[in-house]
C-alpha cells in the first residue's frame, strides 16, 4: 500500500530567537503518559530545554522555558475520541517524587513515539523527535482527504509566514518556528 505523510517540524527557540538546537546528545525526545483528572483522555508530555509539550490527539499545549507563554495548536474538525498511545518504548523511564516518598517510587515508561488513529477519516498522526525539534506526522491512507487536516493556533502574539514557508508564531517569552510541510509518498519501505 502506499501512504503519503505531511511533516511539520516544530523548533523551539529562546527568547532571544536562537536555535536552540538538537541539545547536547541529539537524544530522541521522550513522551510521558500525563494523567489530568479534568480529562479522561489519554495525554502525554514532553520537556525540553525550550519548554514542555502537552499533547492529546486533536492538541498540541506548548509551554515556553519559563512557563508563561502557552501555545495551543488544534487540529480542527478532528476526532476528539481518538486515542493517542505511546509506541517506540524507550529504556529510561520517569520517576515522580510526591512530598516526603517512601519506600519504591512509582515509574511510568517514557516512549520515543506517540500515535493517534483515525484523527480524521483514515488520517493517522504521529509525534516524535530528537533534541528540541518536535516533528508530527499526518499519514494518509490512499482515498482519504488531506484537506481534511486544518490546524489553527491561539495565544501567539504574532504568527508570520517568512519566506522560505517556515511559520513563525511569536510570544512575549520566545517562538515556536514550524517549518514548511513536506509530503512524500512510501512505496516498499522507501521514500518517494
């Protein structure tokens, strides 16, 4: 079968608007399951140097390096029921220490990949990266509809296109630079 897949790569700058780079290691980013008693939906967070990432699968929260500024990208007209699970299990895994623990802490796994089904009509969409470059996927099934996939985003002070197609969404703490999608088609395991 053959699937086309939109990519949109997300970098997280500092406040004086530089990269902020693939991060000492170039590591793989590690989602984990975030548990909200307001929402009963299956939710994952990410840190990175740049911020945090909140993330279901019709939103993505991006929380800038103090905590201040929150963006949110949503993914209209998608399916709020969709689940979003955690693939690509990473050998680390994350402890939370509450007051004064005692005894064995409680872990939860950390995953390198986050995928959504069926956010639209035979529309997957998967999340994953390395350092602070946060990339999603939108995999489309022959016969579904790409247009379908609109995003909108709120609480940016600015949103500028510049030229080479890169969306640059501004705060008063820093940016969130999206670049330019690109579509490629897989046909036996190779990029088209």
């Amino acid at each position: 079968t053959r699937v086309i897949a939109f990519s949109l790569l997300l970098l997280l700058t500092t406040s004086m608007g530089v990269d902020a780079g693939e991060g000492p290691t170039g590591s793989r980013i590690a989602f984990e399951e975030s548990r909200r008693q307001a929402d009963p939906r299956p939710t994952f967070l990410s840190r990175q140097a740049g911020g945090a990432v909140l993330l279901t699968a019709d939103e993505a929260v991006f929380a800038l390096r103090n905590g201040r500024s929150r963006v949110r990208m949503q993914l209209r007209g998608a399916d709020r029921s969709a689940g979003l699970s955690g693939v690509e299990p990473l050998p680390a895994r994350t402890y939370h220490v509450h007051g004064h623990s005692r005894g064995p802490l409680p872990s939860q796994p950390t995953f390198a990949r986050l995928r959504a089904d069926s956010v639209y009509p035979g529309i997957n969409l998967e999340y994953y990266g390395t350092g602070d470059r946060l990339e999603f996927d939108f995999i489309v099934a022959p016969n579904a509809d790409p247009k379908r996939i609109q995003l909108s985003f709120t609480a940016a002070d600015r949103m500028t296109l510049i030229g080479d197609g890169t969306l640059v969404l501004t705060t008063r703490d820093g940016e969130l630079r999206f670049r330019k999608p690109f579509i490629y088609q897989e046909h036996h395991g190779r990029r088209h």
